[in-house]
C-alpha cells in the first residue's frame, strides 16, 4: 500500500503542507503505511488511534451529542475525526477512518460498512462505501480508499 501513500507524500511535500490521521477501524495501519515511507516526517505530523467510542469525543473532539445521535460509524463522525486530528496534531490536512471491518456488525451497522474523511484548508470531503472481505481485507481496503481520497481532494485544491 505504500505504493498509494508515495505520491500524496510527495505532493505534501511540493505544496509544504502536512498530514494528520484520525484512526477507528484501521487501528494504526493508515499511520503505519505513510510511515513506511523513507522521510514521511517531512509531512505526517502524526494521528490519533481512536478505537473506542469515547476516545473519539475525548482526544479527537467528536461531539458527544453526534456520537449518542448517530453512533461512531457515520460521515460527520468521519469529517469530525478529520476535524480533530489536524486540530490535535496542528496539521494542514486532516485524513480519518470510521467503520465496521467485522466479523460481526456494530449496533446494527453491517460489516464492510465504512467512512472516510479527508478536511484540509479550504473544506472538506467525505466518502461513504461497503468493502467486502474479512477483516484484514477491510482495514487494508480502507487504508487503499483513505490514501485514494486524499489524492483526490488534494489534486481539486491544486
């Protein structure tokens, strides 16, 4: 996957903006794919690894109200994740994963139900999608889907 995070680095790099993560269902595995990258420092400030519930309104300022109202795994929780790891990490993009990787569903959320979030200087974009796989497969998929995004959204702001 370091393949996908090269170029979003390098991008970064070009335009001297930085990078922070906000982590449910990938527990660490977005952070660890950029770091994998020789010089990733330049750019990824760090993330926040927000697993249970109540870290994602304590470390990355999730409303309490959203989160009892929607639950963890729904887009403005993501875009709020996003929100929270460039406010906590003081980055200029902010890249959040939210989700189900299984084996059993969450609250009644199935499992391959995933969003991402990727907010930077001038707004903010979110993406809603189902993988399928089991649950290694999901965490790396988002992991791939999360990169893709953010090379998304950096390449409009261009």
């Amino acid at each position: 996957m370091t393949e996908l995070a090269r170029p979003v680095l390098r991008l970064l790099l070009e335009r001297r903006e930085t990078l922070a993560v906000a982590e449910s269902l990938t527990g660490g595995l977005l952070s660890a794919t950029i770091v994998d990258i020789a010089g990733a420092s330049t750019v990824f400030r760090g993330g926040l690894v927000v697993y249970a519930t109540d870290l994602k309104r304590e470390l990355a300022g999730v409303p309490a109200d959203l989160l009892d109202e929607r639950g963890p795994v729904d887009p403005d929780v993501a875009l709020a994740l996003a929100d929270g790891a460039r406010r906590a990490c003081g980055a200029d993009w902010g890249l959040a994963t939210t989700g189900v990787a299984g084996p059993e569903p969450q609250a009644g959320v199935p499992v391959g139900t995933i969003y991402l979030a990727c907010r930077g200087p001038a707004g903010g974009e979110v993406r809603g999608m189902t993988l399928d796989g089991n649950r290694a497969e999901i965490r790396a998929g988002a992991v791939a889907a999360a990169l893709d995004l953010l090379a998304e959204t950096l390449a409009g702001t261009g």
